[in-house]
C-alpha cells in the first residue's frame, strides 16, 4: 500500500524550481479535529502576511514536534493512548505537506516503534498525532505560524544554495 503520493493539483503548488525533480509537496490525509482546528488557524487574524496555507501549517506541526529530543515517543504516546480510541473509520481530508517533514514521518513510519510487535500506524495518524500535539502544547496556534515563517526561510535558503540542473 502506497502511503503518500506527490499531489498532482498544480494550482496548490508551486512549479518545481529544478528540472526533473520530485515535487516538493506530498499528500497525506488528516483526521478531522484536527483539520477543523488547522482551518480555524488558517482562517485567524494572526495568519498574515503571508496566509500561509495547509503545507505550511501541517509542516510546521511536524517541526514543531521533531524539535523535541523524543518525538518519536510523544508522537507514539499519542497513537497509543488518545487516537486508538477514536473511531477506525473516522473522515480524514486530504491535504499536503513539504518533503523535508514528510521524510521525518516516513522514516518514523519505519522505525522499529511502527512494527511487530506494536501496532502499525500509516501516514495519515502520525500527521494527525503531531497537529494534535501541537493543539494541546499551544491552542492558539501562534507557535505553528512562528514555524511555518521558519521554515518557509529554510526552503528560500535551502533553494538559493542549490546549484541549478
């Protein structure tokens, strides 16, 4: 099973800078508590200049967690304790977040915490767990945009560095 696939929605995204390359943005899904609780943030008045948009906020959740020293066992503690007892077929939305953080949960996707014997977590619940994370430690939301400027900073620099194809 396929666990994220790059988006192919042009107008969400901005062209690929480099010839052949992969997008830089990849789709995953989000439980619905937590995408209403994002939408909300998207939608605030602290949510200007620039709007930062869906791959913004998701990423910086996942940032936000994973500048903790033990990521891996909040995001786990999480799966294991609050999102296992919601509903298996509860709706998710789709939508995107950037490379860069989506590789910090597929490798956690691999980790030997996401196998036998321990329950298997997809994509879609380890993205879930790290915006609900970031909910609890700051309800306002103002931590994830400081992240989302942060790390739309990290991608210009990290895009001006790299040498052209």
């Amino acid at each position: 099973m396929v666990t994220a696939t790059p988006t192919t929605h042009q107008h969400d995204i901005a062209p690929p800078s480099r010839g052949n390359d992969l997008q830089d943005v990849i789709e995953t899904r989000l439980w619905l508590e937590e995408h209403d609780w994002l939408y909300g943030l998207l939608r605030s008045q602290g949510n200007i200049s620039p709007t930062f948009r869906f791959p913004d906020l998701i990423s910086s959740c996942v940032s936000l967690v994973f500048t903790h020293q033990d990521a891996s066992a909040r995001i786990f503690q999480f799966l294991w304790t609050e999102l296992v007892l919601r509903a298996p077929l509860t709706a998710r939305r789709r939508e995107s977040m950037w490379r860069q953080q989506y590789q910090l949960l597929l490798d956690l996707q691999r980790s030997p915490a996401n196998r036998h014997p321990n329950p298997k977590f997809q994509l879609d619940q380890l993205t879930t767990a790290c915006v609900a994370l970031c909910r609890a430690w700051d309800e306002s939301g103002a931590d994830i945009l400081r992240q989302a400027r942060h790390n739309m900073a990290t991608r210009a620099h990290h895009e001006r560095k790299s040498p052209p194809r």
